[in-house]
C-alpha cells in the first residue's frame, strides 16, 4: 500500500512539474523593437540565406533576391513587434 501510495505521488508531482513547464516564455510580445534592431536582423537573415542555403538563387535571380531584401530593409522605418517584423519577412520572402 505504501509504494502504490508512493507512486501515485511521485505520478502526480511528476505532472504538476510538466504542466507547470509547458508553454512559451512569457517573454512581452507586445514590446516594440527599435527598427535599428530590425535591420541588424534583416541583414543577418540575408547574411545567413546567402551563406548557407544551396539553392537560393535557383528559381530568382541574385539581383531579384536583393530587391525583396531592400525592400523589406526599407520598410523597418519604425518601431514594430516581432509578429510586425515577421509579417514583413515573411510575406516578402513568399511573394517573390
């Protein structure tokens, strides 16, 4: 009876620790990011895709690529959030 006691509990704290682990950060998703930030991270992106992607320049050309790029570069004029920030890219990056 007390290892059946002692597993129950052991089962239970377990969960508790799970629940209790699971889920995003609560990192402030609202806080807006300076666009000085935002165009360091574009060009990372950029930096990144042209260094380790084998077939960027397959299906576009590099001077296509680049136009996408400074368009994007030329739209971080302002503060937004990462969900602001990643619209951008991510729409730019799919409507090539």
């Amino acid at each position: 009876m007390k290892t059946y006691l002692r597993n129950i509990l052991f089962l239970i704290a377990s969960l508790m620790l799970i629940i209790k682990s699971y889920g995003q950060s609560p990192i402030n998703h609202i806080q807006k990011i300076p666009p000085e930030l935002l165009k360091k991270d574009l060009v990372l992106l950029k930096d990144s895709l042209q260094n380790l992607h084998p077939g960027l320049f397959r299906y576009k050309s590099e001077k296509e690529i680049n136009t996408v790029f400074d368009n994007c570069y030329n739209q971080l004029d302002h503060s937004m959030t990462e969900t602001g920030f990643f619209t951008i890219i991510s729409y730019k990056q799919n409507d090539q």
